[in-house]
C-alpha cells in the first residue's frame, strides 16, 4: 500500500535538516574513525577534565548489542543524508518520510540514553558526540514541526 505525502515540506526544513544530516554525517565518521583507530586522535581526551572524549567513547557504554554506537551513528547519518537530502524529500511514498521521522524519533531516543550514560555513568563528556546529539535533538525538533503536516497527522496550513 503506497500513501501520498499530503503537504510537501517547507524549504527551510528540506535545506536544514541536509545541512544538519551532513555535519551529523561527518561527526560520527570521525567518532567511527577515532573508535577504530585511536581515541588519541579526539583532541578533547583529558582524563582530568569533566570533558574527556576518550573515557566516553572507550567506555562499556559506548557500545549497545556489541556493536559501537559510533558505528550505529554513521549509518543512521548515512541513511538520513539520503532521506533529508531535497532529492528524499521529493519522494512522494508516505512511508519514506514517516520512516524519516520514525528515525529521528528512535535516535532521540538513543541520545537520551547515552547522555543519561555519560553524566551519571561515566562522569565524562565528550564534545564530539555533544555535537551529534545537539544535532539529532535539532533534526527531532524540526521534523516533530514538518511531519505531522506532512504526513496528513493534522491539517495542513493553507497556501498563502
């Protein structure tokens, strides 16, 4: 079964969320970088200091079902790239655009844990996944103000 888009996203959505998508992107490439090679190369690894990269993404938090959360973000930023990208946003099947959202919503989701773990659990913070979480909590704002217009969840504003 294949749904209509109802009402098509605002163009400062379309172009903020693949701006976001990108950064969000290249953020948790250097994380997945950083976890494979070495977190020497995370300039905020300190373990003095409440910031400390490295105690964050070396900790048994910074995996869920044995897979690295850094890896977990690359691929959710692949895939929203791809769905945020004016190109995903022009698909006219109800289900790309609600899994957009749903994808979000789940990662949101994952944010709230991991910084939940990082203040209580690990007493450390580290900036570069601060920077993919501001970005996943900005992509959950946006979308949660585009996709129930868009999706037909409330009525669409009218045309001015």
């Amino acid at each position: 079964m294949t749904r209509e888009v109802v009402a098509p996203a605002p163009r400062w959505a379309i172009y903020t969320t693949f701006v976001l998508t990108l950064l969000g992107f290249a953020d948790s490439l250097y994380l997945t970088i950083a976890h494979f090679t070495t977190s020497a190369i995370l300039s905020c690894a300190d373990s003095r200091s409440v910031i400390d990269c490295a105690a964050v993404t070396t900790s048994q938090w910074s995996y869920l079902f044995h897979v690295p959360v850094a890896v977990l973000g690359l691929i959710n930023f692949t895939v929203l790239v791809a769905l945020c990208s004016p190109w995903g946003w022009r698909v006219a099947n109800y289900w790309v655009h609600l899994f957009r959202f749903a994808l979000v919503v789940v990662g949101l989701g994952l944010v709230v844990w991991l910084v939940y773990a990082e203040l209580v659990k690990i007493n450390h913070i580290c900036l570069y996944c601060t920077g993919v979480h501001l970005i996943t909590l900005a992509l959950f704002l946006i979308l949660s103000n585009v996709a129930p217009r868009q999706l037909g969840w409330v009525a669409a504003e009218p045309a001015e």
